[in-house]
C-alpha cells in the first residue's frame, strides 16, 4: 500500500495534480448514497438534478468532461432556462485502461413549462454527447430503461440476439422478470 501511495503522490506531482487524501474520497462515496436525498430536497425548491456515469479511457477524459460541459451550457440557453446549470464531475475509480466519472448535474426550471420532459431531453442528449465523445453507456448504473435507446449504436445485433437468446435458455417463464436494457419491449 505505501508503495502504490507514494507511486501515486509521485505520479500527481509530475501532472501539477494534487492527492486529496482519504477524507475527501470518503465524503465522496457519502455523497454517492446521498445525492438521491439532496435531489428530491432541491426539487421542492424547483431544481432538477441527476447524476450520470461512464467509463472512459485515460485519453478522452478531458474531452468527454469538456463536452459535456459545453453541451449542458448550450442546452440550458437553447431551453431558457433560469440561472446558470451546475455540473461537477469526479473520478471514484481508475483503472489501468481508463476511468469511471461521476457527473452531477442540477438546473433551475422554475417558470418553465414542461420541466421534466426538457430536463430528460438535456439529460438524453447529454448521455449522447459522452457516448460520441468516447464514453460508455454506463459504468455501473446499468443500461436498464433511461439507457436503452443507446444500445443499437452500443453493441452489435448479433450480441443483442445473444443476450436474449441466453436470458430465454435460463429462464424460459421469465421469472426474474427482467424488462430492461436488451431485454426491454
């Protein structure tokens, strides 16, 4: 462990990074399990938010945080929406081929009609813009009925047909009762 820690701390300073300690990796991980509750707070107040995650590799990690940022701007003037759009984005987990980032993102849509159809169509298109800009469709919140559009341009259809065709070999009478992603109607 102190090896791999002085590695890191020696891998941030030579990228004008800095280590956050453990502390703020443990607020992080609160807030994971918190934002469910903050969100349906701020909703009272007229504020949406969400939060959308993808993998990514060390290389377009600027480039998909950038988009993003730059989409929901454009979004938020296109829709008139009141104030300034809040986005923030952290990485909760690397990997030797990539990352996991973390968006959060949250908008005023007080005196807008229709809030949570233009609020779904901002996050709609901004789960396109991390696709287009080399993301993945999800990282660990599954693809399930919010993602499932994206599958065509994600996955081949003969892995679709092979997803299918193993969920009716193992359970014929469908009593999982899976409904989602691949296997959404």
């Amino acid at each position: 462990m102190s090896y791999q820690k002085k590695k890191i701390n020696k891998l941030a300073k030579s990228c004008k990074g800095m280590i956050g300690g453990s502390g703020n990796g443990k607020r992080g991980f609160m807030l994971t399990y918190a934002i469910a509750y903050v969100r349906d707070f701020v909703s009272d107040y007229q504020i949406m938010g969400e939060t959308m995650e993808t993998t990514v590799s060390w290389s377009n990690i600027q480039n998909v945080i950038n988009a993003v940022s730059e989409k929901l701007n454009e979004l938020h003037s296109l829709y008139k929406m009141p104030g300034k759009p809040y986005v923030s984005y952290r990485i909760p987990q690397i990997y030797h081929t990539g990352v996991c980032i973390y968006f959060m993102l949250g908008m005023s849509v007080k005196g807008i009609d229709e809030p949570e159809e233009k609020f779904s169509e901002i996050e709609h298109t901004l789960r396109e813009v991390i696709i287009n800009n080399g993301g993945s469709i999800s990282h660990h919140h599954g693809v399930g009925k919010l993602r499932k559009d994206f599958l065509p341009n994600t996955l081949s259809e003969t892995s679709m047909q092979l997803v299918k065709e193993l969920k009716l070999a193992h359970d014929p009478q469908n009593i999982f009762g899976a409904k989602n992603g691949i296997l959404a109607k």
